[in-house]
C-alpha cells in the first residue's frame, strides 16, 4: 500500500496528469473506474493567471474523490511556493510539481523539464515549495533528464527526498525524447534503489501485464498511466485485477462502454457548456472509438457534425450497431490500443 504523508492510497495505478486531457469529468471517471490517484491539469504558478476562466476549470476539484492532486509548475521558488499555499488553501490536499513537461513553451520559461538542467535550481523550488505548505504532501514528477547524455534523475530524486518531498513519478523518456521511442526503466530501477519514499514508473504502459513488468523491472511502488487511458479509463480496474490475481478481466461489453461514454459526454457538457462541451467531446469519442471495426468512417463524420443532438445521435448508433455484431469490445490491432 502507497503512503503519501496521511494519505493510504487502495491500488497502485495512478492517473497521469495531462493537459487538456486530465479534466474533473475525465478524473472521476478514471477514479471511480479503479485509478488509485489522479492528478488534475498543470496550474502555472503565476499569480497572474490564477483567476483565468482556464485556471478556474483545472482548479475546479467539485465532487471529486480524495486525495485532490493539483500540480503546479513554474521556475521561481518563491512563485511555486506562493502556488502551493494557494491551492493548499483553496483544498488541494497532495502538492505535485511538475518537472516532466517536454514542452517548449513550458521549457523556454525553465519550466517543466527544463529545471533538470539546474539542480540548485530544483533543490531550491523543493525546499521552497515544501517549507510553504508544511500540512500538506508535495511530491514531483520529472523525466529520466534532459538528454540521453544528461540523465540525472538519479540526482533529483536525492534532492527531492532530501526536500521532504513524499513521493516521486518518473516517465522513462529524457526531455529532448518527448513522446518517441521506446521509454526505459533502467534508470527508474537505479533511482528505486537510492531512496527511500515512494517511486512511481511511467512511460508506455498499455496493458496489465507491461503494468506488472514494468513493476518487476523497475521495483517501483506503483505506476502512472497517461496516454493509454485516453479512452480507455476502464484500464485501470483492468490493471488492478491482474495485479492482485494474476489473472485477465473479460474484455469490456460494448454496452457496457456505450454506457460509460454517453455518461462522460453528459458530464463534459455540463462542465465546460454546451458549446465548448460539444468541441471537447470530439476527441474522448475520438479515442474511445479508435481501432474499433468501423470506427474510422465513423470518426471522419462525427467529426462534422454541428450539434450536441446529433453528436450523441452518432455515437449511439454507432455502438448499437457494434452490440449486435459483437458483445465485447473488438479491436483491429493491438497497436490500435497504444496509438
């Protein structure tokens, strides 16, 4: 079981925190589909920005199961930890900060990943943004480093722990790798044997059972899931079957999905509005849908569609047309599942 400062977490597969992806509606679902943790979408930690109509909505935590994860990010240590109070006072009960965005308007700020670059830097964020909110757990995501030549996360998750940070993410990739290629679990492996609080690996894990190879390899407490969930938050309660037995869930039932897809279009209308709802929903149908048999036809013409009416309209018939041909969710291939 994972302990982040009073905070006993049930499962060891966290949600990722992704812009633009990890909103409230996505996030409960995700939680009440089996994710132990879920962090919302990166806050700036300038005070300017604090009361935008954006900042509002990632800030927004209503209904949400604990613990409330708000991830800030930002270069100045006084900044960060004026953020961290802030959200800590507005209910944010576990502090992430955010060193793993690849970005480069994140990264032309020396923000993100980019801080892996000055490790007296990072060191004086940690202290910064730890002393600021002594109630309240704070942990920190970053990358393998900054290049294949400067992999230093083994130095940074010292610093961190040396902080008082409670717990660290690390995605196996470098900064200059973004999302290419395949992500490495050596160096996560390395940084698991150097501290002592919580590791969590992440980086291409798509399936139950690279869930628990990346656990073997890695020895890490737990592990993070980002793109691989994007219409697939039922992967989740997958992963945490097979974790605990050993053993496969049954393949999603279409109508079941069906059921859990109309109820995330409800919930992203009711959040965002009716207009910026319909526009946000593109894309879950969009990934909910992608490597289903017919769904590319589908797509290309949901796509065009000028209504919330007719939105839903198309993604009933296309899953009850699905339901009569199959029971369970059918795949073209399994590389449909990583794209």
């Amino acid at each position: 079981m994972i302990t982040i400062g009073p905070h006993r977490l049930t499962g060891r597969a966290w949600l990722a925190p992704m812009a633009g992806v990890t909103d409230l509606p996505f996030r409960r679902l995700c939680r009440r589909l089996g994710a132990a943790l879920a962090a919302g979408e990166m806050l700036s930690a300038d005070a300017r920005l604090w009361d935008t109509a954006e900042s509002r909505r990632r800030r927004d935590h209503s209904g949400e199961p604990g613990p409330r994860v708000v991830q800030i990010a930002g270069g100045d240590p006084q900044m960060m930890a004026d953020a961290a109070r802030r959200n800590a006072d507005a209910g944010a009960q576990i502090i992430d900060i955010n060193m793993g965005c690849p970005a480069r308007k994140v990264c032309n700020v020396m923000a993100g990943s980019a801080l892996m670059q000055d490790e007296g830097l990072v060191g004086r964020i940690l202290d910064a943004v730890v002393s600021a909110v002594p109630n309240t757990p704070v942990t920190l995501k970053f990358r393998t480093g900054w290049n294949l030549a400067n992999r230093n996360a083994p130095a940074i998750a010292r610093i961190a722990e040396s902080a008082g940070v409670r717990a660290v993410a690390i995605h196996g990739r470098t900064r200059c790798q973004q999302y290419t290629g395949e992500a490495e679990y050596d160096t996560i492996a390395m940084v698991k044997t150097l501290i002592n609080i919580p590791v969590i690996a992440n980086g291409d894990i798509t399936t139950p059972e690279k869930a628990r190879h990346v656990l073997d390899t890695t020895g890490a407490d737990g592990i993070m899931i980002g793109r691989a969930a994007q219409g697939r938050p039922w992967l989740f309660r997958e992963i945490e079957h097979y974790l605990k037995t050993g053993e496969k869930l049954p393949p999603a039932q279409v109508v079941e999905i069906h059921g859990i897809l109309l109820a995330h279009l409800e919930d992203l209308y009711a959040f965002y509005g009716p207009e910026t709802g319909f526009k946000v929903a593109r894309k879950h149908i969009s990934w909910y849908t992608r490597g289903l048999a017919g769904s590319a036809a589908f797509r290309k013409e949901m796509n065009t569609l000028p209504s919330i009416d007719q939105q839903m309209q198309a993604v009933n018939d296309f899953f009850r047309r699905l339901a009569e041909e199959y029971e369970y969710l059918k795949y073209n291939s399994e590389e449909a599942l990583a794209a």
